[in-house]
C-alpha cells in the first residue's frame, strides 16, 4: 500500500486529527448505476480517493474513466485487489456477487460496504461476518434508510418509552407498476429474488431497527408472479422489461414471528393492482404507535388520544442519505468510529427475507435459526 493508506495500527481509537492529511483509498465492484451514486457523495469527503472500478461491461468502464476521472479499471476484482490494494471497497454489484467480492476484498486487507440486500442468504452474510472479524477490517451494509431522520425519530420515541411493548409491524413496500427494465432484476439465480429482496428489503430493515431489532424465530408467506413474466401490457413509468428472463416474484406477502412475541407483516411488490406506490410501516404498541411516512406518533395523553407529528426534521432527498452512509462508513474506516449498520444487522433482515422465500416454497410456516 502507498504511504496515504491506513494501517491496522491507525484504527486502534486514535483522535480524528492524528488521520489529518489521509487518504482512505477506495475500489468500487460493480460500476453501475447505484456505484455513481455513491461516487458522487464520496466525491464530497476530501479524506477519501478512489482508485479502481472492476466491472465486466467496458461501457461501465469507460464511465468511470470519462466521467470521474478514475484510471484504475478492471474486469477481474482478485487482480484489482492484487495491483492496487485498496483500504477500503464498495460492493455495487448484482446481489449474487455480493459474497464472494466481499470475502475477496477483507481477505485482501480492504474494509467493505456492500449494497443491500447483504447477500443472496444468511449462510452467505455469516461468511461475510466470519472474513471480516478474521482480517480485523470493518464490514457495513448500505442501509440507508437507518440514517433518515424520520427512522431515527421514531427509534428515539422507542428508547423513551412512547410505544412501550411492540406488538405488531406492518411493512409496505409496493409499486403499482415498477419493474426495473434494467440491470438483472427479473433474474432470481443472480438476484436471489424481486422485489421482497430488493424493494422489500428497505422497509423491512428499518421497521426491525426502530423496533429495536428483536430476534426472528419463524416465517410464513407467498408469493406470486402473475404479471412479470409476460410482455408489457399497460403504460408504466419503466416498460418493456427482459419478461423473457423474468423468473422472480410480483408481488410477496409474509408474516414474521419474532421471540418477545412481536409480529411483522410484509408487503412488497413489483406489479400490484393497488391505488397507489407505498413506502411505509406501521407499528403497534401497548402504550403507543407510529408511521414512518408521514412520520407521527399515536398515543393518549391527558385522558385524549393524541396524534404527534414533528414540527421540524432536516430534508432528506435519495442523495443525502447516501452521503451520510458513506460519511458513516468513511468514519469508521480512518477514526475506527462504531457502524450505524455492521454486517451483524445485514444478517438479520435476511433471515427475515429469507425466511418467507422458504416458506412461501414449502407452503407452510418455516422456523428462523
């Protein structure tokens, strides 16, 4: 590594000012589209340089080259890791890669953030974990829906004691009619599945935080493809989807048990005759309930049963959120600060996921381990 990089020894809990003049030197894996997003977040962080792009599109290449200016590229990932040996990677790829580009780059001394969903099953994020605590690196998961500001009101009101004993979660995430008609979305064996492991995961993983992320014990659910695997029929804001190569679920419904007794329902959808797009939860409690959007609090206060919304809270459009993951993961990186989402959270939504896939294939209710 270049004398910039950071050492095992920097991340022992030194002051931020000690890193003063650094440079985190990051790779991305997997230049599409959500990578140029992050790019240009991490293009805010004077501290953090990017060297490398790997991807098998050349196109995808040529963006990095002509667009940001980054000249280290390459279609294999181990010779990448190999030449320039990076602090720190950025997994931007299909779900399937998500593993093995993860494990490759901690077993080659990087920190990792990975896109969510945080692999294709909990056996594959256990491995994640596993390479990470063995290299000492650091291991996130880009979620970034913990950091909106309304998710991290409605967790404060849970460690106040607004809600009390949660009882039930219900989560929405659902599109009338949005299949991607990009990328591999459609396409299960690269995916892992639509839009509960892709839209779904969002909702289902900052309901579980502001929950206070209680263990799952066991699944149940369905799902459907009805709409997906056939040629676009109406106007919709993406047509003309890959429906020849689509083997995913439309729509998927599932309920999850969890050991202090809560339950949490789910709904995520590609293609649903429904009114309207969701993207909401709704919790229930013994003393108290909430919803995410619009963010407000429901309770009984002076014998009247009271709805409380925010007077204030920082906007926070799809770019603002992404510089504040990145901003999370940069910190914990150089000033060994705690992750707002380790790999430890990113297991556990999948096993929530995951478990309703198992069920919806069984038939029948599945235990979690």
């Amino acid at each position: 590594m270049a004398d910039t990089s950071v050492s095992t020894e920097s991340l022992g809990g030194e002051k931020k000012q000690e890193h003063k003049g650094r440079k985190l030197r990051m790779a991305f894996i997997g230049c599409g589209g959500i990578s140029e997003t992050q790019i240009r977040a991490l293009q805010t962080m004077p501290e953090v340089q990017i060297l490398a792009g790997v991807d098998t599109d050349p196109n995808r290449l040529e963006t990095m080259k002509t667009k940001y200016a980054i000249n280290g590229l390459y279609a294999d990932y181990h010779k990448m890791l190999k030449e320039i040996r990076p602090d720190a990677v950025s997994v931007c790829t299909p779900n399937g890669s998500h593993a093995p580009a993860t494990i490759a780059s901690l077993q080659a001394g990087a920190h990792v953030i990975t896109e969510k969903p945080m692999a294709m099953t909990p056996r594959e994020c256990q491995a994640m974990i596993d390479a990470a605590k063995k290299a000492g690196r650091k291991l996130a998961v880009g979620f970034q829906y913990r950091y909106h500001p309304a998710t991290a009101m409605l967790c404060r009101a849970r460690e106040e004691g607004e809600f009390g004993k949660v009882m039930f979660v219900k989560c929405q995430a659902l599109r009338r009619r949005g299949i991607p008609n990009w990328g591999v979305f459609g396409q299960k064996r690269l995916q892992g599945g639509g839009p509960m492991i892709d839209i779904g995961v969002h909702v289902i993983e900052m309901a579980h935080y502001v929950m206070g992320s209680p263990r799952p014990v066991a699944a149940a659910g369905k799902t459907w493809t009805y709409v997906g695997h056939k040629p676009s029929q109406v106007v919709s804001m993406w047509p003309n989807w890959d429906w020849k190569t689509y083997t995913v679920e439309d729509l998927a419904v599932g309920q999850i048990r969890f050991e202090n007794g809560a339950i949490m329902h789910i709904e995520a959808s590609f293609a649903a005759h429904v009114e309207r797009d969701v993207w909401n939860f709704t919790l229930v409690g013994e003393k108290g309930g909430c919803t995410w959007d619009p963010p407000a609090i429901f309770t009984d206060r002076a014998g009247t049963m009271v709805n409380s919304v925010p007077a204030y809270l920082p906007n926070c459009d799809f770019a603002a959120l992404f510089r504040l993951k990145l901003r999370n993961f940069v910190d914990g990186c150089l000033y060994d600060k705690p992750l707002e989402a380790p790999g430890e959270a990113g297991i556990a939504v999948q096993k929530i996921i995951d478990g309703v896939y198992r069920a919806s294939a069984a038939d029948r209710e599945v235990a979690i381990k």
